[in-house]
C-alpha cells in the first residue's frame, strides 16, 4: 500500500513539474531540440539518466550478481566508450552540419529513398527501445504491486505521454534530471545498506573459487564481447545522442555534458558491481521469479530503503522510455509527416504531440510481444549496429553524395537484421542464430554492401562532379 502511494506521489511530481516549466512551442525545434539552448548541466543530467535505464539497473545488477566484474562488458563498457567516442570524435563534425533529424543528412548524403529507409529504422529502433523499458516497468510493478502487466503498461504509458507532449525534449530533459537524483539516490543507498549489513552479521567466509570466478572479467567472454560490440555500433549513431548533441547551446556545452558523464557512468556501475559482490557474500536466497532488485523490495528490511529503492528503479525506467518515444517521434515528425505535409505553426506542434502519443501506443504494443528486456533492448541495437552503423558515421567525412553506397549497406544490414527479428520473435518460420550471435554476420554485409555501392557509384559518377 505505501509503495502504491509512493509511486502515485513520484508521478504526480513528473507530471507537475511538466506543468510548471512549459515553455511556448513554435516549431518542431522548439519541440525535439529545446530550441537548440539547452545547457551543458541539463544536457550532462538528461543523457545521463536517460542512458541509466532498465538494462542499466535491473539486468545490470541480475548479471553483476551472476557474472561479477564480467558483466562491466554488457552495459559499463560499451556506455563509456561510446560517450568517448562521441565527445572525442563527433560532437564537432555534428555541430557543424545543419540538420533536425538524423535522415535530414542521411539524404544530403545517400539521397531521398535512402532517408525513407532509414526513418522507417529509427522509428522501429525506437519502439524497440521503448518497448524494453515498458517491458521492464510491467514486470517490475506488477510483480512488486501485484497488479496486472496489462495495467501497469497503462500507468507507466500513460504518466510518460502526459509530460512528454506538454514540453517535448525541454520536459524530458527537466524531469530526466529529477529522476537522475532518485536513481543515484536508490543505488548509492542500497550499497551501503548491503555493506553495513555484510560487516555486522556473522556470516561464512566465502569460498576462494566462487571468489575469483566473480572477479574474472573474461568469463563469458565471446558472448559478453559481442554484446559490448553490438551496444557500441548502434549507440554511437543513435539519434537519442546527437539529439542531445544538437540540442546543446554550444559545442563546448555539449563536450561538457559528455566528458562529465563518463567519471558519472564509472561511479555508477561501479556501485553496481559492488552491490552484485556484497549480495554474492550475503548469499541471500534469490529465486527466478523475478529481477533480483524487485525481491530485495519486496523482502523484509528497512522501509525507506524498500521505497526509494522501488522509485529509482521506476526513474530510470522512465527517464529512457521518456527519451526513446521523444526521439522516435522527432523522426516520425520530421522524416514521415512533414515529408507529406506542409502545416502551420500551431499545427507542427500538434504533429509533433500526435507523433509522441503514436510512438508510445507502438512500444506499448511491442511490449506485450516481447517480454524478455534484454532480448528486446539486444534487437533494438542490432538493427542500428547492422543497418546504420557504417553508412551513417560515413556520412559525416564523405564530400559527395554515394546512394548505391547508403542504399545497399541498408538494404544488407537492415534487411539481415530485420530477417533476424521476424525469426526470433516467431513471425517467421526460420531457424535463425540469436542476438548477439548475428552482430559479425550482419556487420559484414552491412560493410559489403557499402563497399559494393561505393564502386557502383564511382562507375556512374559524372566527370565534373
């Protein structure tokens, strides 16, 4: 009963600071970029929390009490190297160019058939993103509410179109920062709770072979090393950072915000790893019936801890599945309607309002198909890692237009990885290697088909280009 008023109460706080911050909306610029003002501390706070999702908390803490220090490969390692990459290599080139959306260049670069083709991904990456999140929050609060999937879908759904249409990117980015405080909040806690406990019960020295099977950090290694891979392709082209990127005031504002992430993603999963061991040292009587955090708030133990443990864990679920349906519906806005359309003002925020509300009713959908969050968030990085990848951190150097190149990589990649997930969630009747298995595979054609399109394209190319 007191968890239920406390997520009312978190909601109501998401929902009205919303209210309280509008700002007046007049383009889609306004709408998904923040008019291209916001500051490095709301940009370092958005990015941060919205990448501190349900991977990030729940499985990450499920692997780092599974694996130990191995588990660094599946979410630690490729989220710091990747904000490296980005802050060190593209923040500059993507301050540069002039674009809303990521297909806006896709088809100065490879040509308008290409940019269909590569909305049409992002907008599906996007609802995949959103789904594993919504999949995570259904789970988690039916399981701890015990209330029904279907219904904690609606409540999650519901709170995150409210303030996501009210503000667009503005909204996200300010409650994103609220929520970062109550995720940091909840993990910083839960270890020392668990530390104290480990040093004041008496409990059985651990044995020597469990001990240095959870500090290996190559066990597991040929599975972990392609998710690593498989998350770092797909995150350093995903819209949701070179959003944040173009969204930043300045460009030093945007380097700011990243390099500041990066000590931040240290401490966290660092905490994270260190609540895994201490729980491995407790040896506590965890089952498979859920995420090993939802039993911790579910066993006896000190109340405020059960109950900021459960907000933090509903904040980073919410502050990417906020961040995923506004970054699908930027693409959906920019790169299908007003592709069709040439509205008003008032009308493009109205657009932009229908698109959010579309891209949280396609997750929502999404998520009672795929109910494995792992396996959803794994599918969705596939196709940006195997479609997107190489054609689009291309784009940035080439100086002319290559179309063959654009379209066969996307058309090999993405057509692989999309094979790939009509066979894994049973539409089609294939027997078909699981995620991350395909990620080599898929990555080669990707890189044959640009190859291939490149030549192609230096045959047809007129002289005086």
């Amino acid at each position: 009963m007191l968890s239920a008023i406390f997520l009312l109460l978190y909601l109501f706080g998401v929902t009205l600071l919303a209210f309280l911050f509008q700002k007046k909306l007049k383009t889609t610029e306004d709408f998904f970029l923040g008019s291209r003002h916001l500051s490095s501390g709301l940009i370092y706070f958005s990015l941060t929390a919205s990448w501190i999702g349900a991977t990030s908390t729940l499985v990450a803490t499920d692997e780092a009490y599974r694996q130990g220090l191995s588990s660094l490969w599946i979410m630690a390692l490729p989220t710091i190297i990747t904000v490296i990459i980005l802050a060190l290599c593209l923040v500059r080139p993507l301050r540069k160019l002039d674009f809303i959306s990521l297909p806006d260049l896709i088809e100065d670069r490879y040509g308008r058939l290409v940019r269909h083709l590569v909305s049409g991904l992002i907008i599906w990456y996007m609802v995949l993103l959103a789904s594993s999140q919504l999949v995570a929050g259904g789970k988690f609060l039916a399981q701890v509410l015990g209330i029904n999937y279907f219904t904690a879908l609606l409540i999650i759904t519901g709170v995150v179109i409210i303030y996501a249409t009210l503000g667009g990117l503005f909204s996200v980015a300010l409650t994103d920062t609220f929520q970062f405080f109550l995720i940091f909040g909840a993990i910083f806690y839960l270890a020392i709770s668990l530390y104290h406990h480990s040093w004041s019960s008496a409990l059985p020295p651990l044995h020597f072979s469990r001990l240095t099977q959870n500090l290996n950090l190559l066990a597991n290694f040929r599975q972990n090393i392609l998710i690593c891979l498989s998350f770092v392709l797909a995150w350093v082209i995903s819209p949701i950072s070179w959003q944040r990127i173009r969204a930043a005031s300045t460009t030093r504002a945007a380097q700011q915000a990243l390099w500041w992430s990066v000590p931040t993603f240290i401490l966290y999963f660092g905490l994270i790893i260190f609540i895994g061991y201490q729980l491995k040292v407790l040896a506590l009587p965890f089952n498979h019936s859920g995420p090993i955090l939802s039993q911790i708030i579910q066993a006896p133990g000190p109340s405020s801890l059960r109950l900021l443990l459960f907000i933090g864990i509903i904040a980073a679920i919410m502050s990417t599945l906020d961040t995923a349906i506004n970054t699908g519906a930027l693409s959906l806005t920019q790169d299908v309607i007003l592709q069709l359309v040439s509205p008003t003002s008032s009308a493009m925020i109205l657009f932009s309002r229908a698109s959010t509300i579309i891209m949280a009713l396609l997750a929502l959908a999404v998520a009672f198909k795929l109910q494995t969050i792992l396996q959803a968030l794994g599918l969705a990085s596939e196709i940006m890692a195997e479609g997107l990848f190489l054609p689009g951190l291309a784009m940035l150097f080439l100086k002319k237009k290559h179309p063959r190149a654009g379209l066969l990589a996307l058309l090999l990649g993405g057509g692989f990885a999309l094979v790939g997930f009509l066979a894994q969630i049973n539409l089609i009747p294939l027997k078909w290697l699981s995620w991350p298995q395909t990620l080599p595979l898929g990555v080669s054609l990707s890189a044959l088909g640009f190859i291939i399109g490149l030549f192609l394209d230096s045959l047809n190319r007129h002289p005086s280009d």
